[in-house]
C-alpha cells in the first residue's frame, strides 16, 4: 500500500510540532530535529517545484524552423505518432501513418506539429 502525502501537509506537521515543542508538549531533542526536518524537507520541495514550473515555461516551442525536414515513425496512435527527428522525438499530428515511416513536417500550428507520410 502506497501513501501519498503533499507538502503542505509536511510543513504544517514539521510546524505543529515545533510549536508544540517550543509549548514544551515534546522534548527538546526530538522535536526540533524532527520539525526542522519536516519544515525543511516542505522548503526544499516548494523551491525546486517553483524552479521546475518556471524551467518549463521558458521551454521553446516548436518552430518554424522544423518545417520541411524528415523524420521516423517510432510509434502510431491513429492520428497521432511519435517520431524522432535530429535525435529528439516529436510527437506529431500524421494521417496514416505506421511505425518506420519516413515523414516530413508540414507546418507548425498553435495545436501541434503536422506531418505528411513520404511515399
């Protein structure tokens, strides 16, 4: 059985229990140690999510740029396929498409990238 605990709910207990440290409910040794984990633990998620969310936005979108080069079919899902172009996979909006299909990109648009299978 998996538990899943957010990080909130970390902080707030590494917080309950220095409060209830500082109260003098829970020794000195245990609580502060245990509380300042549990606080730090929530601190270190909190910025290396934030630094992740922010990465992420900054990530480039596809561009124009693509358009007109060749790429391999790795995987097809009725109108969707994965393919691997210049070493990275992109997945595509491709018609008919099937694994080891040679295809180029069509054009880039706010919805995806679109290919077209080479005969």
């Amino acid at each position: 059985m998996d538990v899943a605990l957010s990080s909130a709910t970390l902080g707030l207990l590494g917080a309950v229990i220095l409060v209830l440290t500082v109260a003098g409910r829970i020794p000195a040794l245990i609580g502060y140690p245990l509380g300042g984990s549990f606080v730090a633990l929530y601190l270190l998620i909190l910025v290396v999510g934030l630094k992740s969310a922010r990465d992420f936005r900054k990530r480039p979108t596809p561009s124009a740029s693509v358009v007109g080069k060749r790429g391999v079919v790795v995987e097809s899902d009725r109108s969707w396929a994965l393919i691997k172009l210049e070493g990275a996979y992109w997945r595509v909006f491709c018609e008919g498409c099937s694994p080891g299909d040679v295809v180029e990109i069509v054009r880039v648009t706010d919805a995806g990238v679109v290919a077209r299978k080479i005969s």
